[in-house]
C-alpha cells in the first residue's frame, strides 16, 4: 500500500509540475485533432489494469479477499481485475468523458497540409526540442541540421523537408 500511495504521489506530483510548465513557459499550442490523445488515453488503461491486478493481488496476499485459497481462483481474480479495469476505462472514455466534454463550439478540422503550415510558423515540434535538435546534429549527422528555434533568431532556421522543417526566414538585416 505504500508502495502505491508513493506512486500516486509521484504521479501527482508530475501532472502539476507538466501543469505549471505548460501554463506559465509554453508560448502557444496548436491542435488540429485530437485522434492522439483519445490514442493515449486508451493505452492508459493497460498500466491501470495491471496496477488494478496488483491491488488485487495485494488484497489476496493480506487476506481480505475471501473464498480466493485456491491458485486458480486467485488467476480469475487476477484476470477479473485486470480485464474489468480495461473495460470500465475504455467504456468511460467512450461514454462518460465526451458527455462531460460536450461544447457548444464545433471543432473543424484543419483546411491547410503541415507543410503548408511549418513554411508560415517558424516554430515546430521538431525545432522546439532540444534532444531532437542534438541528436539530428550529432547522431545523425543530417544536412542541414534541425536548428533549435528561439524566438527572434528565425532567420538562423534552415529548411530541411526530410526532418519535418519547412520554414526559411530572409535573411536578417541590423541596419533597419
């Protein structure tokens, strides 16, 4: 029970943490769907099930959960646990969530490609991380490089199709 209260904590601790990062360090999002959240959720139901097949577990072992002696009995449990817990996620996420979410405004898919986009707005997800920034120059010795975006040092950006960067500034002029 420690040992999942100390998760529960840890885990806690890092959605406030993701929270304050994105509230008050994150300049701006753009969305165009939200198939890959949905995605994200649904996956999440399998660590959740096993940490449901764990607490049943633990019950087992302390002998709260009764008419359970048997090894067999003791895997339907398990199972039942685990199985049920995916259920009732997927079943709540299909139901429960969108009619909490309901909105008066309709969402509209985007009219314009990514590429289309990216050669507008010179930051991306590709340029804004710094691990892919180093990696693309060290690890993979890409020509050109995907340059890590700061704001105001567009005219550094060199467009590269082949890593997702499509934005090419003019060059910089001091003297206006």
């Amino acid at each position: 029970l420690d040992t999942l209260l100390g998760m529960l904590l840890g885990h806690l601790l890092i959605y406030v943490w993701d929270h304050y990062r994105v509230l008050r360090h994150v300049r701006k999002f753009r969305f165009t769907s939200f198939k890959t959240e949905k995605a994200a959720h649904q996956l999440l139901s399998l660590p959740c099930a096993c940490l449901a097949a764990c607490v049943t577990l633990q019950l087992i072992e302390a002998g709260y959960a009764a008419g359970t002696a048997t090894a067999t009995r003791a895997s339907a449990a398990l199972a039942l646990a685990f199985f049920g817990h995916v259920t009732v996620h997927l079943a709540l996420l299909h139901f429960l969530v969108p009619w909490l979410g309901q909105s008066r405004r309709q969402h509209y898919p985007a009219k314009q490609r990514y590429e289309e986009v990216a050669s507008i707005f010179p930051g991306n997800w590709f340029n804004m991380n710094p691990v892919h920034c180093l990696r693309s120059r060290y690890l993979h010795n890409h020509q050109p490089p995907c340059i890590f975006y700061q704001m105001g040092k567009e005219h550094i950006l060199e467009p590269n199709p082949d890593l997702g960067l499509y934005y090419s500034a003019p060059e910089w002029n001091n003297e206006q």
